[in-house]
C-alpha cells in the first residue's frame, strides 16, 4: 500500500492516482476516510477559524501512526504551505497547526520555513485531476542551503489526488531528502 486510499482488489498495490505516475512519495497514511463528519470538520478548521480541531487531528495521526513514524524514523515534519496571500486572508496555514501539534506529541521537530509556496495557484478542490498538477507547476521551492534529513513527512489536512504532496515531496528530494512520507486528516475514496 503506497498513499492509504482504498484499492480496487487484494492484489492492488496502487491505487488508480498513485499507479499513473512515478512518485517522490515513499508512503503515506491518512486518519480518515474523507466522507460523514469528516469533511464539515475539515471545513469548519479552514474556513471558520476552529484552530483547536488541529490538536484533535494531531492526536487521532499520532495515535494512529506511531508505529509508522518509528518504523519511517522522521528526521523532519513539514507542513504543507500555503501561499502568503492566502494565509494572510485565512489568518493561519492548517497544515503547520497539525504540524506543530504532532511535534510536540512526538519530539520530531517541525519547520515551516524549509518549504516554501513562491506562487499563487488555484485552490486544488476546484479542478480535475490534470488541472490540478498543472496548477502546481512551480509553485513550491525548498530554502536553499538547508541539510534536510533523509526521511521527512509532510503534513496537510486532505489528500485527494495526491498532486499537492507529490509536488512538495519532489521539491524536498531534489533538494537532499531520500525519503518522503506523508499524513492528512483525510483522504479521498478514489474513483
């Protein structure tokens, strides 16, 4: 199992997003599926100011993965960015809530200043799934001179098509990771 999303049959290795490319991507797990309360809470977390459902969500990843993140032995826990503008008008990044939440119930650090968003994009719930990598075309870069630990994680709230973290996760190994894993909140159920 690569991402976590729901396979089509026993012998899948794959799912149909994951199988379609190469990934920088070593594995990831997600706490949930993204279906029932999951998406109002996500909701209410982004969009009406509910900053404390980051705790919730960091304790249900660090619960739920620990074995992984011994087993993946994380050097670095990095959220996924926002871009400037965009976090100015949210007034906070999600990602580096829950990311700061699991590091201090893991003693893995987190830093929000290693990976950077350097352009606006489309917000990715809004286009298919081609669109949506060309939408993060250049739109990441990692801080230049850092010694990045080999296995990092990525943290972002949804995981749907995987464009978002496959292009973080590019940017970190070509800039020294070898190994890039991944939590979210939720996940979506494929096609």
């Amino acid at each position: 199992m690569h991402c976590g999303k729901p396979l089509a049959g026993e012998e899948e290795e794959y799912c149909q997003d994951c199988g379609k490319h190469r990934s920088f991507i070593r594995q990831g797990r997600s706490v949930w599926l993204h279906r029932g309360k999951v998406p109002g809470a996500i909701y209410r977390f982004k969009y009406h100011n509910k900053r404390r459902y980051g705790k919730i969500f960091a304790s249900e990843m660090e619960c739920r993965f620990r074995n992984e993140l011994k087993q993946w032995e994380i050097g670095l826990i990095i959220p996924v960015p926002l871009h400037a503008s965009r976090k100015r008008r949210r007034g906070f990044n999600q990602a580096e809530i829950i990311a700061d939440e699991l590091s201090q119930l893991t003693g893995i650090p987190a830093r929000n200043d290693l990976l950077f968003r350097i352009r606006r994009t489309d917000p990715q719930k809004v286009l298919g799934e081609n669109e949506r990598r060309q939408n993060l075309q250049g739109a990441f870069a990692v801080k230049r001179g850092q010694n990045l630990p080999t296995n990092i994680l990525l943290v972002d709230d949804i995981y749907t098509t995987g464009s978002t973290v496959e292009k973080c996760a590019k940017m970190l190994c070509l800039a020294g990771a070898e190994n890039v894993y991944f939590l979210t909140v939720s996940i979506g159920q494929g096609t």
